[in-house]
C-alpha cells in the first residue's frame, strides 16, 4: 500500500515531498489586473508551509479574451511576472513543488472583460460567437505562451484546466459542439484541442518542467465513455507527468445510471498509465479517504475543501492516520486563521451554504 508521506516522482522536473497536493481553488483575491496581491500569496504559501507536496494556484488566464471572473490570477502578459515570479519563490522556499493552472474561460467568462466570449458555438444567450478555426489555433498558441510566462517566473509546471465546463471542456461537449471543421463533431474532433495544447506546452516549455492536465469526465455535456476514452488516450500519451481526475466526489456513483455499480475512482485507476501519474479530487477530507484513494489505485490526491479549512492538511494526514476535517460550517474567525483573505471569505460565505457561520 501507498503511503501519503511516499515521494512522488514524475518525469520531468522535481519529485513531490509526498502524495498530497493543493487542489486549484478559486478564491478572487487577486489584484484587478490579474497580479498577484498579498492575500493571495498568503493562502498559497501558508498551504506550502502545511506540508502540501504540490502547491497549485487557482486557475489563471492566459489572456483578455479567457478572462473570466473579477479577483482571478492572470498569467497573460508580462505585467503578471514579477507577481508570478515572488509567488513561484516563495513557495520554492517551503520546499514543495509549485504549478499554476492554465485556464480560458469561453463562454463560462462573466461578459464585461471583452465585447463578447468566444466559445465553440454561437450562443447568444451568452453572447458567445463561434470561434473561427485560426481563433481556436491561437487559442492554443496561447496556451503555450502562458506556460512559457509561468516557466521563466520559476513556476516547476502548469495544469492545463480542460475541466469544469471552461473552454476545453465546452469543445468536449458532445450535444452542442457540431462545429463542421477538425474541433467539432466526432469524439476525436471534440477531442483535438486538447491534444493539440498539450503538444504545444510541451514543445514550447523545458525537460524540467512538469505538465498536468485537468479533467471532468461526466456531465458538461461529456457521457462517461468519452471521458474514460480521453482519459485513457491522454495517460498513454506519455506528455503528461500527470492527469487530475476532477470527480466532485471521488467515491461517488456515476451520473449515468448505466455505469453505476462502480465508484468514480474505480473507472480510471485501471486504465494503462505508463510513466503518467494519475490523481483524482473531490471530497476528500480525512486521512482514512486520503488512504482509500492511494489503496484503490491512485498515485496522488488533490485536496480543495480540506485544505481551506486546514492550511496543514497534508502534515495532520502524515502525523495522524484518525486525522479528518473539522465539521463544517466553521466560523470567520477559524478561515481568517487559516490566512482565508476577505475577498475569499467574501466568497465562501456568499456562494456556499456550508463553509462559513457567523
């Protein structure tokens, strides 16, 4: 069996200290422009300081036109790199392995940072305009870029974010994306862009720097056999160091109830995986599921609410195997503890009923 505090080696760049990383959270701390503010770097590198093997950011756009809510991190020009560069070497100085998430927002975006979103297809009620086949290709060259930006900052690797509904995971769509050229239609059409920017991350960045990829394998459109078929195409690749499983809850039965009697988790650690290190996110909150993901066949877990509401999550796992997360909700007072900044409080109070009382 597994043990969480084992190091975890990848491919390229440095090993993780251990099992456990720092999921990518949204948490609208940073500055309007997309640099890095106070706050933000507080929350990153106290959860660095806790013992995280591997510390990401939350996701950060690559350009104008991927911009998608006010307080996001930005990794879209060189305005971003000094904040970028501080941030990469202070958690460098904690001694884990640093990441930032690389995401466009496409028709997800809020509307008021360009005149309109650029989506795979017209959507007018989002005011979302197809994007031409030379949009979809600078969209990947852009990518690229961003990768290259967050490189010279000193990050050790980025995530491509292809999850959660943004504009990868819109061209996976399977019931509204009938574009007619090489993005759209067939599987391996809706696929392509995927492929094509983690080719061009790879190409474009250094044999030390780690690449991950995003997933959500149900929903947004994505019947689960076309996310286990990607999923399954993209760890035989050999272009990743590793692939994020995003699940909502790891140990769930799937939406389509033609695929129950099988857990989320159990649909991809059986997949041939090469060198590619597989994780999976989705409440996980204690030491003993920590355990049940790693003795089920993962190489690592991502922790979103546990490490909110524990800067130290991954040293209590370690040093505790009967360790499980404070119940929520938890006061204010508990998150400004945890270095929760106001604009993330603000968030967690506003947008979920079941973090923050009082």
């Amino acid at each position: 069996m597994t043990s969480p505090a084992s190091p975890l080696h990848l491919t390229h760049g440095p090993s993780w200290p251990n099992r456990m990383a720092l999921a990518p959270l949204t948490n609208l701390q940073s500055n309007a422009d997309g640099t890095l503010s106070d706050d933000e770097y507080a929350w990153l590198t106290r959860r660095a300081q806790g013992g995280f093997g591997m510390v990401m950011t939350c996701a950060a756009w690559i350009s104008e036109e991927g911009h998608t809510f006010d307080g996001q991190l930005g990794v879209g020009s060189s305005a971003h790199l000094a904040g970028l560069a501080r941030l990469a070497s202070g958690l460098r100085a904690t001694g884990t392995v640093s990441s930032i998430q690389l995401q466009h927002g496409g028709r997800r975006g809020d509307g008021h940072f360009t005149p309109r979103r650029a989506a795979p297809w017209t959507d007018p009620s989002k005011n979302a305009v197809a994007m031409t086949t030379a949009e979809v290709e600078s969209v990947v060259a852009d990518f690229a870029a961003a990768a290259v930006l967050a490189e010279s900052a000193g990050f050790d690797g980025a995530e491509i974010h292809g999850a959660h509904g943004y504009l990868l995971c819109q061209f996976l769509d399977a019931r509204s994306n009938d574009r007619t050229d090489k993005y759209g239609g067939s599987a391996d059409n809706r696929f392509r862009i995927v492929h094509e920017v983690v080719d061009a991350v790879r190409a474009a960045t250094g044999p030390n720097f780690q690449l991950g990829l995003r997933l959500s394998p149900e929903r947004y459109g994505i019947p689960l056999s076309d996310g286990r078929e990607l999923a399954a195409q993209m760890l035989a690749s050999g272009r990743l160091d590793y692939l994020d499983m995003s699940l909502w809850d790891a140990f769930k039965q799937p939406h389509e109830p033609e695929h129950h009697g099988r857990r989320m988790i159990d649909h991809f650690v059986d997949l041939p995986r090469g060198e590619t290190r597989l994780g999976v996110a989705g409440k996980i909150l204690s030491a003993a599921q920590v355990h049940e993901c790693l003795d089920s066949g993962v190489d690592f877990v991502l922790i979103g609410t546990g490490g909110i509401l524990h800067h130290d999550f991954a040293s209590r796992v370690v040093a505790d195997p009967g360790f499980a997360s404070v119940p929520q909700p938890v006061t204010a007072a508990h998150m400004r503890a945890e270095s929760i900044g106001p604009a993330f409080l603000e968030y967690l109070s506003t947008n979920w009923d079941d973090f923050v009382r009082g």
